[in-house]
C-alpha cells in the first residue's frame, strides 16, 4: 500500500490526464474529473462514470449538469505499491471511465484488455 496525501494524488491524475492521446479527450463534452477518496457505496471501485454515455444523449442539451469521472484515491493506494504502478493504475481506470462516456460497455473493456 502506498501513501500520498490528496493534493498529491490528484496533482497524479491531472498529469495523467494530460498524457491521454488528444483523440480521446477531445470529444469530452460537458464531463468535468473528481478525485474523492473512497466510493459512498463501500465498494473498492477504482473510479467511476456517472452521467450520460454520449450514445444514449438523445435529447441531451444546454443546462445539463456536468458528468463526472471519479478517481477514488484510497482503492488505488492500497492496489499500488510504487508511483509507477500507481501511474499505470490511474491510467487505465481513466481510459475505462472515459470509454464509458463513449458508450463502451465492460464487456468490451475486458476485450480490449481495459477492464
């Protein structure tokens, strides 16, 4: 298990963030990052997509609140045992919560190697 207080974590993620191929985060519509420290439901989620995957925006318009893509920092802590692992697990839950905006489905995660 690692520590890194907060400031630090998401200070981790931002540069993640920034490392995503500019393809993926381009079309990012109206979906704004959060780093909280662990799920309100109690489970060991790594992150979280909560909104409204752009395939299912039928009637999506001005005035919607924003998605989120949530990072939970204390359930990477305790999987990772180095900053490089870390970086990696931060990472590939990034690109698993962005491809849920896309509309992509777990099962197609666990195909791609990103699940």
């Amino acid at each position: 298990m690692m520590d890194m207080d907060a400031d630090a974590f998401e200070a981790l993620v931002v540069d993640e963030l920034d490392q995503l191929p500019d393809e993926m985060v381009d079309g990012l519509d109206n979906v704004v990052f959060v780093v909280e420290d662990r799920s309100d439901d109690g489970e060991e989620l790594l992150g979280l997509y909560d909104g409204l995957a752009v395939t299912e925006r039928d009637r999506y318009g001005m005035g919607e609140l924003p998605d989120r893509i949530i990072v939970f920092r204390e359930a990477h802590l305790e999987r990772c045992t180095s900053e490089r692992e870390l970086r990696d697990e931060v990472h590939t839950t990034l690109v698993h919560e962005i491809a849920h905006f896309y509309g992509i489905d777990d099962a197609r995660l666990h195909e791609l190697g990103w699940a």
